[in-house]
C-alpha cells in the first residue's frame, strides 16, 4: 500500500469517525444562556437526557458554556450551550450505574443531545449539588422555615 492510499484512508477515517474535531472546541466561554435558565432546561427536559428520571440521585450540576457540535450537528440543530451534570441513575436492565458525568447540548432550552462521557472532561470541575433532579426531590412546604438556627 502506498503512502498517499494511507494518506487518503486516514483522512478518510478521521473524517467519518472523529469528525477531526479536537478538545480545544470544546472548551468553557460565556453561555448564551443563563445558569438558571439552563437549569430550568435541565429539570424540564430530564427524561431527554436519562432513561429513569425518578431514579436520579447525586445529581450536581456545572455552569453553562458555550459550545458547538462540531461537524455533527449544523444549521438548527447546532448546539449553543452545553452544560456538565453528575448523577447516579438506572440503566435500562433497573440496575444503577453509579455517578456519572454527562454533557448536554443544548441549543436554547431544547436538548440536543447528551454525551457520556463528557466530551471535554475539564468542563466538569466545580460541579454544585442540583437536589431538584432527585427523583425522591420533595420541595419545601409554603411557608416552610428552610433556614435552620445554630444550635446553642
């Protein structure tokens, strides 16, 4: 086999599996959406992104970043934010999985797509607990007194 056939079928290969894309697309600048807003997006669209969203436990989420889907992902489809979470949830067989991290794609509010493992995994440093994803999540009563005193 010559060195230009080589050449030629790397390049090839490089195009229809990876896509030659590189981690440094991938990389943490300022979200087009908010932090809270991705949050929402999270927490409205969870059975997008796992199997059994009743199982959740663990969750944590990161700050939003802006990101693209490289080639895989153009014109409206094309993610503009992604945002790393934690969590420990059931597979298909019932059977947990343990914590895992997971990048979701989002493009807006809408769930483009969720990787695991993360693509880029130093996007996932800083991650804060997000106890709305529980599936045992139970949010205070009205008027509930959340914030305890000190005992003396």
């Amino acid at each position: 086999m010559t060195s230009i056939r080589r050449a030629a079928i790397a390049a090839a290969s490089c195009l229809n599996l990876a896509g030659c894309v590189t981690d440094s697309q991938f990389v943490a600048t300022p979200s087009p959406i908010s932090f809270d807003e991705t949050r929402q997006a999270v927490l409205t669209r969870r059975s997008d992104i796992w199997k059994d969203p009743a199982s959740i436990r663990e969750a944590k989420i990161g700050q939003p970043y802006a990101c693209s889907g490289g080639v895989y992902y153009t014109g409206e489809n094309a993610p503009t934010s992604c945002v790393c979470l934690e969590a420990n949830a059931k597979n298909s067989f019932g059977g947990y999985n343990g914590v895992q991290k997971t990048e979701v794609l989002l493009r807006g509010t809408r769930v483009v797509e969720a990787l695991t493992p993360p693509r880029n995994g130093a996007n996932c440093a800083g991650l804060t607990p997000l106890p709305e994803l529980n599936g045992d999540y139970a949010p205070p009563a009205p008027g509930a007194n959340t914030h305890r005193k000190p005992k003396a």
